[in-house]
C-alpha cells in the first residue's frame, strides 16, 4: 500500500509529420516560447514534450525529486537520427549527439531542466507501462528519507518517428499510435493510497479487452465498475491521463482502477482510493 498525493495532471497530444524531422502539429502555442530552442538540433520531438508538460508546471522546485518516464519507443527518434548523421558523416560526426540519443534521453533533459537529484528512471513494460512505471514512481516516492525529494515526476507516452510507427505496425498493425505524453506530478501526503496486482492470466479473456487498457471507477459498495474509460490504441498516456483525472474527481471513500493487459497474458492493474477528508 502506497500513500500519495496527487498535484497536478496534464496531457500534451501531437500530430507527427511524414518526416522525423518535420515538427508534430498540435502543439500548444506557448510550447516554444516554454521549452526553448538551446541544444534543440539535439532532441528529439519525444523529449521537447516532456520538456514542455514539466517547465509549464509552475510549482516550488526542490533539488532531490524523481523523475520516472514510462514509454514503449521514447527517444526512438534521436537514436535513429544517430544512425542516419553516423551513416552520412562517418567518423566526422560530432561527439555531442551521443549523449543525446540514448533511450534515456529525455530523462536526463528533464532531470537537467529542473535540476532534479533523485531517482531518474525510464522504463518499458510495454502494455503494462502505465501501471508500472506509476508504481515505480510512488516506490520512489516511499523510500524517500529526507526532508527534500518529496515530489514525483511521472511521464507516460510516445511520440512516434517513422521507424516508430514502422516497428509498431510489423507487430500489430491493427492498433492505432496516437503520439502524446501525459505528466502528472506526485508528492508525498495522505490523500490517496495505491495498491497494486501483477499476475498472469493463462486463458484468454472472457471479454475483449482494450490494447491501451481500462479504467474505471468503482460504483457502490458490491464493487461494480461504474464510469468506464477504455483506449483502444497502442499508446499508454491516454488510458493514463483517463485514470488520473477519474482519480482526481474521486470523493473520499471512493476508488478509481485501471487495468492493463499484454498479448502474452501478463496483467497488472492499480487500485487508488480517495482518503476520507
């Protein structure tokens, strides 16, 4: 069981181009002006919008927060655009873009911008990404021994390049990829308590279920789903920013889940009820 509070939640939806290197459409209209263009030839469309969904959090900084990024493709773009600028210069390719086109790349942008010192963390767990990378986040969160690194940053998306969407299709080519990031910023408090199931499920299900995951609101005391949301598409941030703002309306007693599912059976699913205020 994991205490929490919850402070903000906040979603960025984009439009890709054609081109990796066309900008998205979509984009808010203060996005520049939020995120900036220094060391821009450096990043990829992923990390400016987790760039921008925390530097538009307007809060009171401390230096030992954590950053958790849950994404399937992430920084997919940058590394590809290692490979083409290595294949076109050879060895006359500058050493900076190294750093910057890692898989945790965007982390490090974040973790730099706000000049974090806590856990830095990004993960894929695939479908199940949503629920896990909110576990790690609260994790983080639990294990904090200081008066500092009590807030939490959770990051859930894609932004998907064309090599993206290429090795999304030759998975399964019937789900949708929707580029977009949710952000939600956790902290340390009572409000709310999480707990979480992991388990495998051998059969198939007995009804369909949504590849972005489900979520709902618990109705009544017999535990019946009440308000339901679903996702159909490949990208977690949806079923996430659903799950956040179900939580967020909660009254106190009340609880929200959502629940994930992988193709293999692998299930995980979070629970967070509303303390009574």
């Amino acid at each position: 069981m994991f205490e929490f509070s919850l402070d903000r939640v906040a979603m960025c939806a984009v439009d890709q181009g054609e081109s990796p290197d066309d900008p998205p459409s979509g984009t808010p209209e203060d996005f520049h002006a939020v995120v900036g263009t220094a060391g821009d030839q450096f990043r990829d469309w992923f990390t400016r919008l987790c760039l921008y969904l925390v530097l538009q959090d307007e809060y009171e900084r401390e230096s030992g927060e954590t950053v958790v990024i849950g994404t399937e493709y992430g920084n997919f773009g940058a590394m590809a655009g290692l490979q083409r600028t290595a294949a076109a210069k050879g060895r006359l390719m500058s050493a900076q873009y190294f750093p910057n086109a890692l898989t945790s790349s965007a982390s490090a942008f974040v973790n730099l911008a706000i000049g974090a010192t806590g856990r830095n963390m990004t993960l894929n767990a695939a479908q199940l990404t949503p629920v896990v990378s909110l576990w790690q986040t609260l994790v983080a969160l639990a294990k904090s021994e200081t008066s500092t690194g009590r807030t939490g940053h959770l990051l859930v998306g894609d932004v998907y390049s064309a090599e993206a969407l290429g090795d999304a299709r030759q998975q399964d080519d019937s789900l949708v990829c929707l580029s977009g990031v949710t952000h939600a910023r956790l902290s340390s408090g009572d409000d709310y308590a999480a707990s979480f199931e992991f388990w495998h499920e051998d059969a198939s299900p007995a009804e369909p279920f949504p590849a972005g995951g489900r979520a709902w609101v618990v109705a009544g005391p017999d535990g019946g789903r009440g308000a339901v949301k679903e996702h159909p598409g490949r990208n977690g941030a949806y079923i996430t920013v659903e799950f956040l703002r179900m939580v967020q309306d909660l009254a106190p007693g009340a609880r929200a889940v959502v629940e994930c599912r992988a193709p293999s059976g692998k299930r995980a699913s979070v629970t967070v009820t509303k303390r009574s205020s």
